[in-house]
C-alpha cells in the first residue's frame, strides 16, 4: 500500500535586520562600487609592496601583510602616490548616488594608506578573498570582483569606523556608540521631529553636553546636522519632479513654503 507523509511546516518570521550605524550611513550613500573607469568619486588601490616577477595582473604568491589598501579622493593621481617598489594590482571606483555622499568624500579628502597589519578583521577577510581569487582565471571571475568591490567597500568603513583616522569626523563620531546613536536616529527617520531633548536621551548624555560633544566631534550642531540631512534628500527628491509638497512631508518641513525658502538659502 502506498503511503503518504504529510509535513507539517512551521514558518517562523525572522524580525527586521537591526539599522546599525553602518547600514544607516550606507542607505544615505547608495554607493556604486565598480572596476576602475577614473570616476569622480574616489577609488580603492589593492596595493603590493616590493619587486615581484610575477605578472602585474595576478596575486599569485603574494602574501596578505605585503597588501595595503590604498583610499584615494579624485583629486589625487596614483603614479604620485606610489612609493618605490610598490604595484597596484586592482583598483576600484566608488561613487554615490545617495544624499549623504558630499558629506561622506569630504571626510576623505586626503588619501589614506591601510596596512593590513593593522586593519580590521573584515577588512583582512576581504582582502584574502580577492588574493585568493586573482590566484587563476576561474568562471565568472568579473562579475566575482565587482561584487568584491561592494564588501571591501563595507570592510573598509567598518575598518575606518573602528579605528577612525581623526579625533573628529563623521567616522570618530561613528565609533562612539552614545553619538552614532543619534546619528543613526536622524537618518533612518529625518522628518521625525527630532529635539535636542530625545537625541541628548538616545545618546545617555545631558543636552548640555551632548550639544557641546556633538558640535567639538561634527563641527556643527545637532540641528544644523538634521537641517544639512534634510536639504541634502530634498534636493535629491527635486531632481526627480516629486513635488514640494510631498518632499516637505518626507523630510520633515513644516509647508512647501519652508522648505522652497530652505533650498533658496543653500543654493
């Protein structure tokens, strides 16, 4: 006789993934990370250091603490940059289509040289992924390295929020948990009609002093912070053709009004 199993499947609903101050900062920067074409944002040099005979085009027999991760803004060029004896390997252009993206190059004005003696867990991880793979020609190896190029892009801002490469900034106030509370706060939610009151309690800080931190850490102050952030969407969502009236509902103004006179300030 034939028999029949019945399963009885039980589906479980995972909660919504946790907005971390890194994935806050990432939707406001849509990036667009792709094999070098000499972009306008910055790019991303896999560096080697010391004479190699092997072709330039390979990792073969390189060893990850001879690879440094080289971050260069636009404005500088990479034969200037390279010391004696070093060789780029790979590079990467990274540009972004989000609002928060002048804010986040202006912290980047100055190239930076990441060793991966000293660099974050994930960073070393991705940066082996991609020796390991340049090691041979294998199947699908280009659409692999462009999809690379977005976790090396997330490996090196958690390497930069976890060892930030200045004592202010967007990546100091990043690695502090009671500030990037609040800055994650107002990007997941910037027409919230956030207080210096709510954000000081967010932070576990007196308004007084987390008013003062945040402006020594930022260089602006909590609500010159939002306004920047909501011009910043608005002026995204206008070049669109939403209309004024709902970019002003999205991102917290008061009437159409207010924020055509906001957006006519800043122009």
């Amino acid at each position: 006789m034939q028999q029949y199993v019945h399963l009885n499947l039980q589906f479980v609903q995972m909660d919504a993934p946790r907005i971390d101050r890194l994935t806050a900062l990432l939707e406001g920067l849509s990036p667009k990370v792709t094999l070098s074409s000499k972009a306008n944002g910055f790019s991303l040099h896999i560096i080697k250091s010391g004479i190699s005979e092997l072709p330039s085009d390979r990792f073969s027999g390189t060893h990850l603490d001879a690879l440094s991760l080289l971050v260069c803004p636009a404005a500088y060029s990479l034969q200037n940059i390279l010391g004696a004896g070093q060789q780029c390997f790979m590079s990467f252009d990274v540009v972004f289509d989000g609002p928060m993206g002048p804010s986040f190059l202006s912290e980047l004005s100055q190239p930076i040289s990441i060793s991966m003696i000293n660099a974050d867990p994930s960073l070393v991880q991705v940066m082996t992924l991609i020796s390991n793979e340049m090691q041979a020609s294998r199947c699908g190896q280009p659409l692999f390295i462009n999809r690379a190029g977005d976790i090396l892009l997330i490996s090196l801002m958690r390497h930069l929020t976890s060892r930030p490469q200045q004592a202010s900034g967007l990546f100091f106030a990043l690695s502090d948990p009671r500030i990037a509370r609040s800055l994650v706060a107002m990007h997941t939610k910037p027409a919230h009609p956030w207080t210096l009151e709510i954000l000081a309690n967010l932070a576990g800080m007196s308004r007084t002093s987390f008013a003062n931190y945040f402006k020594d850490v930022m260089q602006v102050s909590p609500g010159k912070y939002l306004e920047n952030l909501r011009l910043a969407i608005a002026r995204q969502l206008v070049e669109t053709g939403i209309g004024l009236k709902q970019i002003a509902a999205r991102t917290g103004y008061a009437s159409p009004s207010t924020l055509s006179r906001a957006l006519g300030r800043r122009v």
